[in-house]
C-alpha cells in the first residue's frame, strides 16, 4: 500500500502556501489606488499585471492541487486518469498534483 497520507498531507502544504500567495497578491493590486502621480500610476499598472500572471499561474496550480484531493478521496490518486495504470510515486513525489502517467502526459502535450 502506498503511502496516501503522505501525499494528502503534501497537497494540503501545497494548498496552504498558494492560497496565502493568492491572498497576499490580490491585497497588493487592491491596495494600488493611491498614487497621484501618473508616471507611478502606469508603473503601478504594469507591476499589476505581473501580479496578476502570478496569481493566475497559481490559481491554476490550486484547481489542479483539488482535483488531486478529490482523487485521493476517491482512492483514484495512484491510477492514471487517462490509462488507468499505476503512476509511480517517484513521478507523484515531484509533481503530487499529476493525474496522468508519464506516458499519457507525454501524449497530452502533442
Ligand atoms: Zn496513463
């Protein structure tokens, strides 16, 4: 038996830490009104799109990290969601939020 827990508790770290990111990344585009001057106004506005892309990476990587945690709840967390083979926990240690095999993530990109 694989070891489930370890890798719930994992995807939970994971979860915590991006949802603190998130958090923290929409406080800082909230709090940017303030400037008078229009040369901090536009240098503002483009540190806000990095922001954003930041946070839009992350909200990604939060909406697979659940879906994950569904497939642990499901007992679906070790099978491919494509093949259903085994995926080896060597690939689930680096990438804990993977629901394919390397093979079918291989196929996905082409
Ligand atoms: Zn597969």
């Amino acid at each position: 038996m694989q070891d489930l827990e370890y890798f719930k508790q994992k995807l939970m770290t994971r979860k915590d830490d991006l949802t603190k990111r998130i958090n923290a990344i929409d406080q800082d585009i909230k709090h940017e009104d303030m400037s008078s001057n229009w040369t901090e106004q536009a240098t503002e506005r483009e540190n806000d799109e990095v922001l954003e892309s930041l946070g839009n990476a992350s909200e990604q990587e939060l909406l697979m990290i659940n879906h994950a945690l569904k497939r642990i709840e499901s007992g679906q967390y070790f099978s491919c969601s494509m093949c259903g083979e085994d995926i080896p926990p060597s690939r689930l240690e680096l990438l804990p939020f993977s629901s394919y095999c390397v093979n079918c993530a291989g196929k996905e990109h082409n």
